[in-house]
C-alpha cells in the first residue's frame, strides 16, 4: 500500500441513549479532507452498515484505502463485521486499542447484555470470535487488529491514533457540548 492513501476513522458519541452519532474523518497523510456522519443504534447491531453509509457518502470514497477504528465494538456492544465491511468497502480495516483485546471479555459482556435484555446476540458472537483470523500487532504502544500487512500497519498506525482521537473529539462534542475523555 502507497503511503498518503486517503484514510476514513470512525468514532461514535456517548451510549447514553437508544441513538447516538457516528462521525468519520478523512484523512490523508494527517490532513483532514473530510468529514460524515450519521446515526448509530446504541447496542444495537448496525454498525457495519452504519461504516459503509459513512465510506459511501464520502466524495472520496473511492480512494479511500483504510477504514480505522477503535475497537470491533462501537456505540456500546454494536459489533462490526470485519469481513463484509471490507467486501463492502474494499479497504483494509485496522482496529487500534490501548489494551490488549480479549474476545473472551467481549463475548462475557454480550452474554450479560442478553441476560438482561434478552436480545439475540448469537451472531455479535460470531463476529467476536472471528477477529481472531485477523492479524494481532503491537506497534507504538497500541495493539492493531488488521486485514493489512504489518508493514502496511506500522505506516498507517500514527495517523490512525491521531484522527482516532480527533473523530472521539468530535462525536463527543457534538453529542454533549463539549469533548471530553481520550481514545
């Protein structure tokens, strides 16, 4: 993969509601070109389509080349599919997180949603489990979940943590009035 490729990171607003708003950042070689945004069902099981309304209604869709986001799980336990986001899309998806991920905590977090909503979660399971065919780094300090190389990886991960924190900025101000908190 070129370095500059254009890169779409996603970030959703507080679950504190049934809805809350999904930004996304346009980005090239950290120059912001752009930005969308829609709603998201909170715990709900829409994010994957929620991602690709988002790429779709870029003007720059077509070059974008890497969808960045901070975990599998967003607007609460609303789990995106990797593998039909990226036939979607085309892109390479790269998942960065602070902390280790551990399916497992996920899926205990699922269970106890459906214990206390009794909303099917069997299929937000499978694609908890499936992320384990993607490839697991540690690179600056972050670990990335990905479809890419770890070079391709390593050459996205700094632009990724920034506009990551710029898009949880944004979704956050916009949600309550004023940002707050960090990736």
């Amino acid at each position: 993969m070129k370095a500059g490729a254009r890169m779409l990171s996603i970030g959703t607003g507080p679950s504190e509601r049934a809805k809350t708003i999904m930004v996304g950042v346009v980005s090239r070689s950290g120059t912001i070109e752009g930005i969308v945004s829609t709603e998201i069902d909170v715990d709900g099981s829409n994010a994957t389509e929620c991602i690709a309304r988002l790429f779709k209604k870029s003007r720059f869709s077509s070059q974008i080349k890497v969808i960045a986001m901070n975990g599998i799980g967003v607007a609460g336990l609303n789990i995106v599919d990797i593998g039909e986001l990226r036939n979607a899309t085309g892109c390479q998806i790269l998942s960065i997180t602070r902390k280790k991920p551990h399916p497992k905590e996920l899926v205990k977090a699922l269970m106890a949603f459906f214990r206390d909503t009794k909303t099917d979660v069997k299929h937000r399971i499978s694609l908890v489990n499936r992320t384990k065919e993607l490839q697991l780094f540690r690179i600056q300090g972050f670990y990335a979940q990905t479809t890419m190389s770890k070079a391709d990886t390593s050459m996205f991960i700094a632009q990724a943590k920034e506009q990551l924190r710029l898009v949880h900025l944004i979704a956050s101000g916009v949600s309550r009035g004023e940002s707050k908190g960090r990736m």
